[in-house]
C-alpha cells in the first residue's frame, strides 16, 4: 500500500486525471448499466402496468356498458302501461304479444321475471339461445335472485349488478314496474338477466382485442391462481397487476354482486410488447452511451489538459486573493464564452449580488433603525415631505402631503421658525437647531393642544437632489417637567418676596389702624365731629382691605405641601360642584358635569383639588356675571394615557391669545377688584401634585381650563 501511494506521489497531474477519469468511467458505466436496469427498464414495466390497468378498465367499461344496456331495457318494459296492467290483471296477451323468441334475441337477454309488490312472481322466462327456447325460470335461479335483497329495493334509477346463480355467472337489472309516465305507485318489479358465459367473453374479446377470462370466487376449491391473487385486492388497491412471464401479463379485478360481496374474478391478459421494447432500449441505449463515453473521455483529458486546468486555477488564485483581503471590488477574468467564461461571470455576478446585499442590507439596517427611532425624521425637499417616519407622523400626524412650511407654528415662535427655515432653505452652514411650538389637531378628540419640539436640521442628496434632513424630538413631556419645577421655584421665590413685604406692610397698617381708633374714640367725645368720624372710619376701611389683601399675599407666600394618597378625583370635583350649586343659583347660570366613572386613583390633596374646582368656578361665574343670563359652567373628567384629566369650560367672553401666559402670573388680573393672585394658587397647586394646568379657548365659546395629575401607579414626577 505505501509503495503505491510513493507511486502515486510521483506521476504528473496529467496521469492522476486519466486514472481517476478511467476508473470514474468504468464506475460510472456500470452504473449506468444498473440504473438501466431499475430506472429505465422500470419505467417500461410501470408503462406497461399502465396499459394492462387501461385493458382491464376496457374489458369492464365493456362490461358496465352492457349492465347499462341491460338497465335501459329493463327500463323501457317496467316503465309501460302493458306492464303495470299485466301485473294486476296477468292478460295473457301481453306476453303472447310481447315475450316470444325474437324478443329475447333482440334483447340479446336470457332471463325476463315479474314480481309484484307481494314478492310473488307473476311471470318468469329463461331463453336458450342455441336452442330458441323459452322456458319456466327454475326455483332454485328464482330463490337465488330473490335473496339478492338490494335487487328487489331498485330505486328511481334501478339496480344492475353480477350475479352468481347455479355457478352460473350473470348480468341482472332490476325497475320498479310504473305506467309510461313514470308514475305509481309501483306494482312490482321487472328484472332482466343476461348470461356472462363464453360466448359474451369471446364477445368482448373481439371488440377489445384481448383476452378476459371470469373466475367464480364463490366455489368450494379455488384454483392457486384465485387463490394467490385475491389477498392482494383493497379498497385502495381496485386492480393487480402480475406477469405471468416473459410473454405475458394480466390484470385481475373483482366483481360484486347487488350486495356488494366479491362473486367474479376477471382475468384480462395481454402481450408484454411494452416491456420487450424496454429491453431492446436499453441494450442500444447501454452499446450508444458506451461509444459516446470513450470519446468523451478522450475530449475529457484533452480539455482538462489544455483549456480547463490553467483557467481554473487562475480563478482559483483570484478567489484566494478575495477571500484573504474581503475586497469585494475584485472581480474575475472573464475569457471567451464557453462554460468557464460563464462560471467566471456566475462567480462575478455572486460578489456583486453580495456586494450589493452588503450595501442593502446596510441600508436596511438604517431604515429599521430610522422607522423605530424615538426620533421623528423627515426629508424635505422642494419645501415637501418626501419620507417621514412613524414617530414624526406621531408627532405632526401624516403630513406627506403638505407644505412643510405650513406647519401650525405658534405666533409666538414663527420668527424664529422662519429664520431657520430660509437658512436651512439656502443649504447655508452646518447642521442647525431649534425649539418651538405648534399646534396639534388630535383626529380623536377633536381638540387642539401645544406641543414643544426640538427639530436639527442637515443638507443632503436625496434621489440625485439636494434634500434638508430633519430630527424632531417632541420635548413637550419635558417642558411640562420644566414647567412644573419652574413654577414652583418662581412661587417659592416669590412667596418669600411677598411674605417679606407682606410683613414690612402690615406693621405700619397695624399702627396706623390703632392709632385711627384711639383718634375716632376721642373725637366721639367731642361735638361737630360726625364728618371727620366718617372720613376716618372710611380710612379705616381701607386699612381693613389692605390688611385682607396682605393676608391672601401671606397665604399664597406660605409653603404648604399637599398630604397627597391614592384617590379618586370625582370626589373632590363633585364637593366643589356641591359647594357652588348653591353660590350661583341665583344668577341664573347652570353648572353643569359629565365626569366619567371609574377613573384610575390619583395622588392628590382632596381640600386642595377641590379649592383649585372653586376658584375656577368663581372665575369663569365673575368672566360670565356681564354677559347675560342662562349661560353653563361644563366641569368634565376622563383619562389620558397614564393621567386623569379634569376641565372647567365656561360661555363666557374668553380670554384674549395674547395673554394666555399671563394669565397664571402672580397678581396679574383683568378684574377691576382682582388680586391676581387667584390663578396663581391654582398653578402652584395643581405643581404641587406634579400636573399641569392649560389655558384653551372653549367649546362652549368661553375659555377653558385643563388640568393634568399623574396616577397613582405612575409615582409622583420628581
């Protein structure tokens, strides 16, 4: 062994190709010899099992035809007004007029019977051919037939099947005996019956040019043949097919009688002309294919020696280069256009398909990552959205199809919006930032709210074009936090400016109200002092509502944290509707409520959420008081994401835009007698409990106020 492979080692490539070639040769032919044999001689046998299934379903469509013609006569005499009267009447002349030889020959049937609905037979015939007799059918037949139940139950249709009867194969057909119109009722039945002996099968045999044989099953001793075949049958398997030998193949199949039971085994033989043609192609097949082989093989060595070998290893060489640098760049030589030419630009076509799904799948990767950002994103271009992903549509809605500069900015911010807006326009410097609001139309609830977005802005070339990148980020969330800690450092601070001032205030007042009682008291005692009395004592009003004033400045200006629990914020409200049910009724205004049950618990202060209910109830009573009568107050609750919402919306004569942030400042007011310091408290409030309250115009005409507290399950904002 090892002195073979030293030898092996040391013959050239060229006698290495031609021993495997040879050896690959002989193995190769006498697989193909083999597989001759199984494949190719196989399919000649599964032709020829073919054919012989198709001349057993010839010889039984001859068969079944024949039923058919028997079930059509049968037909014709049980449906007939003659019948259906012989039967009741048994007139003689029927069957001298109708039932003789020539009748039975035309027919070409042997038996003819009539039984009536007793199951008594009224007439029965048996016709000899080869003797033109006519005879009494015999008990025996008639008990056979009578036992064949599903005979004597036809049907519309009928009945028509084999039958066994003395040993004797037959072809019976049984109809209801009904008058020529096909109506009844039936008086019987009429049966027809034909002899399936040698003569039908050589009858058969001549217009199917084969060779049926019939094999009664029903016998005591069964032939080996019936015996062998029949355990093969099922109901899957209808018909089997068996060579017999080299000359000849049969199909068999059963046939059963009305009661389905197996009674005839037919046997149809048949030349194996099929199979003698397979071998004969297969001997050429084998002597071409052999002579093809021993050329080819010399083409073979001459091709792999001359044209292959060197190409193959040039590509070879190209491939390592490849795959050791990943350069998917490189490409290889390509050479004429025979096989290898081809495998060279199948091989160029796989990098580039490779190369190109490298780049796809790269940009697949970013679009994923641009379609589930938190970030929104759009690219603009000619001042239209060409591609916006689902969180900028979150935040805009879907604006693919408007003018990007048409967006809903806020007055307050469309100089700043603009100004980036024809700097991003003019492709001028780099990447560009801003914040600004804009209102939001939500499709839902019909209502329009303030969002707060941060947007960057960047150039790029998009479809051969110049395009404007946009990252948007909705920092509404934030500015609300913002907001909330904003507020309550601004209240902190001012609460201590006024606690301070407060206090500087009330102690002159305190010494200038004692010292106008001690004046009022002595001059009391004097005489015509009645009207310096009144002035002072109305100087002492005054004092009185400084020190009221002063007061409310202490109150708002005292730090007082909200004892805030998990509760539901339909009680505070409908304490505070309560409450102020009976302050408005006689001013004709109605309050009215729709808070909406079963709302999420809240973390709130029940006094302080109730006094926030007053004041904006008294606000909006003060806003309508000069309006005119029979206007409504709407107080309504609902759910929001993971907030309960609570409005108060009024009729009255709204508040002006341009000072909707205003509103909320300390000691800022509209009212004649206002302090302003009321919306103040509610804001401070309404941060206390981490919310957020907003000013809207009103469904009702008015203005509205909306207030926003985290639930209970979400914690408290910090």
């Amino acid at each position: 062994m090892n002195r073979f492979l030293l030898f092996y080692q040391k013959i050239s490539l060229r006698k290495k190709i031609l021993s495997w070639i040879v050896f690959a040769v002989i193995f190769l032919f006498i697989i193909l010899i083999v597989l001759n044999r199984v494949v190719v001689l196989g399919s000649f046998q599964e032709l020829e099992k073919r054919a012989t299934k198709k001349n057993v379903e010839q010889v039984m469509g001859e068969l079944l035809d024949e039923l058919t013609r028997l079930s059509s006569f049968s037909y014709d005499y049980a449906a007939w007004d003659d019948t259906y009267e012989f039967i009741r009447d048994r007139n003689q002349l029927y069957i001298k007029n109708n039932l003789y030889s020539l009748t039975f020959d035309n027919l070409n049937i042997n038996y003819f019977i009539l039984i009536n609905n007793l199951g008594r037979v009224i007439y029965s015939a048996n016709y000899t051919k080869a003797t033109g007799t006519l005879e009494t059918v015999s008990k025996d037949f008639l008990k056979e037939v009578l036992a064949t139940k599903n005979l004597l139950n036809p049907g519309e249709n009928g009945k028509s099947s084999f039958l066994m009867v003395n040993g004797a194969p037959i072809m019976i057909a049984s109809r209801n005996v009904l008058k020529s119109d096909v109506s009844g009722p039936s008086r019987g039945i009429l049966l027809l019956g034909k002899l399936l002996d040698q003569e039908e099968i050589e009858r058969i045999s001549k217009i199917t040019q084969l060779k049926p044989s019939i094999f009664p099953l029903l016998a005591e001793k069964q032939t080996p043949e019936v015996t062998e075949i029949l355990p093969g049958f099922s109901d899957q398997k209808k018909i089997i097919i068996k060579p017999l030998n080299s000359e000849k193949i049969a199909g068999y199949t059963v046939l059963q009688n009305a009661n389905h039971k197996d009674i005839l085994l037919l046997k149809v033989e048949a030349e194996r002309e099929i199979y003698k043609i397979g071998e004969a192609t297969i001997s050429y097949y084998l002597l071409w294919h052999f002579g093809i082989v021993i050329v080819l093989v010399f083409l073979l060595i001459y091709s792999l020696d001359k044209i292959i070998l060197t190409r193959l290893l040039r590509h070879t060489n190209k491939l390592n280069r490849l795959r050791e640098t990943s350069d998917l760049s490189m490409r290889l030589d390509v050479q004429g256009a025979d096989e290898l030419s081809h495998l060279a630009m199948t091989i160029n076509n796989m990098i580039e398909d490779l190369e190109e799904y490298q780049k796809h799948k790269t940009r697949q990767n970013i679009r994923d990552l641009i379609e589930n950002s938190f970030v929104g994103i759009c690219i603009l271009q000619d001042d239209r959205i060409m591609y916006s992903n689902p969180e900028f549509e979150k935040i805009f809605g879907n604006q693919n199809s408007i003018n990007f500069k048409k967006l809903n900015v806020l007055p307050q911010d469309e100089k700043q919006f603009d100004e980036l807006y024809e700097r991003m326009v003019s492709h001028v410097g780099t990447p560009l930032d801003i914040e600004f609001r804009f209102l939001f139309f939500d499709p839902l609830s019909r209502e329009e709210t303030i969002k707060w977005v941060h947007m960057r802005t960047s150039t790029f070339e998009y479809q051969q074009k110049n395009a404007i990148l946009v990252s948007l980020v909705d920092i509404t969330e934030f500015k609300d936090m913002e907001n909330v800690i904003l507020i309550k450092e601004k209240m902190a601070s001012l609460g201590s400016v006024a606690a301070g001032i407060a206090h500087e205030i009330r102690n002159p007042l305190s010494g200038i109200n004692f010292t106008l009682d001690a004046v009022i008291e002595d001059l009391r005692e004097r005489d015509n002092t009645t009207e310096l009395i009144s002035i002072l004592e109305s100087s002492k009003k005054g004092v009185r509502k400084m020190e009221s004033v002063i007061k409310r400045v202490l109150d708002f200006s005292k730090p007082h944290l909200p004892d805030l629990k998990p509760a539901d914020i339909n009680v505070p409200i409908e304490e505070a509707i309560k409450l102020s049910r009976v302050a408005i009724r006689k001013i004709n205004i109605h309050l009215k409520s729709d808070l909406s049950p079963d709302l999420p618990l809240a973390n709130i202060d029940n006094h302080l959420i109730e006094q926030v209910v007053l004041n904006l109830i008294n606000n909006a009573t003060d806003a309508m008081g000069s309006v005119e009568d029979n206007l409504q107050i709407l107080i309504s609750s609902s759910q929001e994401k993971d907030h309960v919402v609570f409005t108060v919306a009024d009729q009255g004569p709204g508040i002006s835009k341009n000072i909707f942030e205003k509103v909320f400042d300390p000691f800022f007011t509209t009212k004649n007698d206002g302090s302003g310091i009321g919306l103040s408290i509610c804001q401070r409030i309404v941060a206390d409990h981490n919310g957020t309250i907003k000013l809207s115009p009103s469904k009702l005409g008015g203005a509205e106020f909306k207030i926003k507290i985290p639930i209970a399950n979400k914690g408290v904002l910090k």
